[in-house]
C-alpha cells in the first residue's frame, strides 16, 4: 500500500488527537467570504469541492462537523444537505451558546471540540476548543490565537486541510485513502 503525500508536524497531530466534533463558520471558511446578490436579493455562495469531499470523509472518520454561522441561506441549506451534515446553526452571531447546545446533545465536551473560524464573532468558539484553526486569510486577532492556520484560504480547501489534519491525528486518513489508491497493477 502507497505511503499518504500529506503529512503534518507530530505536535499538531498530538494536539488534535481527542477531537470528535468539529465547529465551522461558512462565510469566509466554507466559502472565500464574498457576498453574491442576485437582482431580486437572493445570495448566492460559492463552495469548494476539496472541502466538501473533507467533510464526508470526516463523517466517515467519525467526527462530526457542525455547521455554526451567522447567516442563513437556501444555497448553504442545500449544500449541508447535499453533504450530509446534520448539524448546524444558522442566523447567530452569538455562536458560543449555539456550540455549547450542540455539544450537549452530541454528548461531548470542548476537550474533544475542534473549531475553524476567521474573524472576531469566532473568538470564542476558538478560545473554547481543544483545537482552534484558521483559513490563511482569517483576520489577524483569529489568526493569533489559532494553534493551526491552514495553507489554503477560506472556500479554497482551508476546511479540506483541516479535515485532513484531524483525520490524520485519528489515524484514520491513510485507511481512508487507500480505496482511490488502487490502479489496474494492484492485484485484487
């Protein structure tokens, strides 16, 4: 079986070892943060496929992402629903009370809680996890207090990175890979 290309530093995958829940913004990490209205003022969002191919897969890894975001939307609906994602929050800039309910009904606590956002309302979701990451273009303050700032920006593969991180850390990513690893060489 073929070696995985990506690896992480050993002390980021040690810090991220526990984690089974996984807290994302939309708006700037699902998505590159721009804002499309149409003429009659529908929004409209633009999703990386890198990201949402990270999330099934962190779903098969067992972590759960959940979805907390500001803003709702049918476009974001459609597309939580189109990747299986379960739970989200929508239409709260008050985010830490969102996550905390969440965190009750899945059971958990926020030493097993990862968090991915990139300006100030994520603060204190990030300053609550076990793990607080950032897409490379967070604001500066997000920046600085995330123990992991991705190589991608927001709604260009920064979440798919995180999820690969993660499942890494649970030593899951290679099992995962192996499937699309097979070519007509391999023996069946």
């Amino acid at each position: 079986m073929q070696q995985p290309a990506l690896t992480f530093d050993p002390e980021l995958l040690l810090a991220a070892q526990g984690i089974r829940v996984v807290f994302l913004d939309v708006d700037g990490v699902l998505t590159d943060g721009g804002l499309l209205y149409t003429e009659s003022g529908e929004t409209i969002k633009r999703f990386n496929t890198l990201d949402g191919h990270g999330l099934k897969l962190l779903q098969k890894g067992g972590i759960t992402p959940a979805i907390i975001t500001g803003r709702d939307s049918a476009p974001l609906r459609t597309r939580l629903q189109a990747l299986g994602v379960e739970h989200a929050v929508y239409g709260t800039e008050d985010k830490l009370p969102a996550a905390e309910r969440l965190l009750a009904t899945l059971g958990l606590d926020w030493s097993q809680a990862a968090a991915m956002g990139d300006d100030w309302p994520d603060l204190p979701l990030l300053s609550h996890a076990a793990f607080a990451a950032a897409p490379a273009n967070a604001h500066p303050e997000v920046s600085a207090r995330a123990r992991h700032v991705t190589r991608a920006s927001g709604g260009a593969g920064a979440v798919r990175e995180l999820c690969d991180l993660l499942l890494q850390a649970q030593g899951r990513y290679a099992a995962l890979l192996a499937p699309y690893l097979t070519t007509a060489d391999d023996p069946a």
